[in-house]
C-alpha cells in the first residue's frame, strides 16, 4: 500500500511530542509482530488517542489504519488526511461494509487499529465493548493486541477544555496477542476486556503520581479522582444522545 502522507506525518507529530515535552512511555511493543496481518485494540479516553494509539506498532515499523466513523472522512480538511493514511470509514448505521475492508486490510497484512468501545470513554473507565474487534480478527485469522493509552485525555477529550501544556507523560502499553476463534465472539470480547483492564490498571497505577494527585479529574472515580462513574458517565451520554437526536429533529423541521 502506497503512503506518501503518512511517513511525514508521524516525523511531524514526533517533533510536536518533544516540543511538547512530552514523556512517551511505550511498553510492551514487542508485542505488535513486524509482519502480517494484526488488529490492534485500543481504549479510547480523548480524541488524540488516533496519534498515541499507533506508537504501539512504530518500534515494528508499522503503520496502523484506523477504523473510525465516517463522518470524520465527510469532513473538508479531515476527510483527505484520514483517506491519504488509508484509514476505514464506519458507518454506525451499517457497520458491515467497513467490517468487511478490515479484514481485506488483514489479510493483505496490514496492521490496523479498533477501538472497541467506539466512543469516548468520559468516565476513563472501559466502557461495554463491541464484538466487532474480535469478529474481524478471528474472519482475518489474525491476532489482536490489546493497546493501553493513558494521559491521552489530559490533552484533549469530552467535557473538558483542550490543554496542550508542555511536560505530559503519555503511556502506550501493548499486551500479549490474542487469539479469538469466532466461535463465541462474546465470550472472546469478554477476554479482551479483561485483558485491557488489567493493563489500565498497571498503567495508571505507574503513571509518575504528581501528574495525577488525588481528586484529578482525568483519574476515576474508583481511584480517588474526579471523573464520573461509569454509572454517571453513561447518562451523560443518553443525555447527549438525546440533545443530538433533538437538534436533527428540528434541522429536519425547519428545512420543510
């Protein structure tokens, strides 16, 4: 696959991360293999986390195509860039066709990236998973690599005012590859999920303690911070949802 934007892109983004100041610590990135199909599966906390999630396969010399929702791909300015890095475009509505495009990108050996809680975590927490990340590794025959990102939503995510401060440390651990069958794709995301949680919770449990001090909001609940409960977070998003589906009705009726 030819990538011309990419490559340049990343030296660009690796420039902004020193300039930044940013600490990136990577772990467990001998985990992500130098060849072949693989899907990698990231939590997802902030809207950068497309960046630092694809860190994880950078020491491997790969590049991550991610799956994301189409309506970043409508976007102008954005639309170009995501095509350019030969990203995946889902359609929330009808998600078979990008199903489908990943597990050609697989099996043609690309690495590409999921995350599989499809949206924003605002609790910091792991949200319910979609199936879809272990049914396409196991359509592809591929493995999937749980990715951890944490420090992420510091910069940049729902709620929250954007804070591109210098001095951030970002971690990015990469887990052992599993290996989903199909044949109980819940019980599969069950294990993924699993796996994933127990990263968080190394992750955050070594991530330097005076840029988290008790009471941050970015740290959960559970831990002493100040982010919503998974309870609180999810009903913030019907909230949204529902403000979302209020707006398009009235779009709909002031267009008749």
């Amino acid at each position: 696959m030819l990538d011309i934007v990419y490559p340049p892109v990343i030296v660009t983004a690796k420039a902004a991360f020193r300039l930044l100041g940013q600490n990136i610590q990577l772990s467990g990135t001998e985990n992500v293999p130098r060849e072949g199909g693989v899907l990698l599966a990231v939590n997802h906390i902030g809207y950068v986390d497309f960046i630092y999630g694809g860190l994880a396969a950078h020491p491997s010399k790969r590049l991550v195509r991610f799956m994301a929702k189409k309506e970043v791909f409508d976007h102008p300015v954005g639309g170009p860039v995501m095509r350019s890095f030969h990203h995946i475009p889902v359609d929330r509505g009808d998600g078979i066709p990008s199903m489908k495009k990943a597990v050609e990108f697989l099996q043609a050996g690309e690495a590409v990236g999921i995350f599989p809680e499809a949206t924003i975590s605002r609790s910091f927490e792991l949200k319910e998973f979609k199936t879809g990340a272990t049914r396409i590794a196991a359509a592809a025959g591929v493995p999937v690599v749980p990715v951890v990102l944490w420090g992420t939503q510091r910069m940049m995510t729902k709620g929250h005012p954007k804070d591109f401060g210098r001095g951030k440390s970002i971690a990015v651990r990469a887990g052992t590859p599993l290996h989903p069958t199909g044949e109980d794709p819940v019980a599969d995301t069950a294990e993924l999920k699993a796996a994933m949680a127990q990263m968080l919770d190394e992750v955050i449990a070594a991530y330097p303690a005076e840029e988290q001090p008790p009471g941050s909001w970015w740290l959960p609940a559970r831990l002493g911070g100040g982010a919503p409960t998974l309870d609180e977070a999810r009903e913030l998003e019907l909230a949204e949802r529902r403000e979302r589906a209020r707006r398009k009705a009235e779009k709909r009726k002031g267009s008749k």
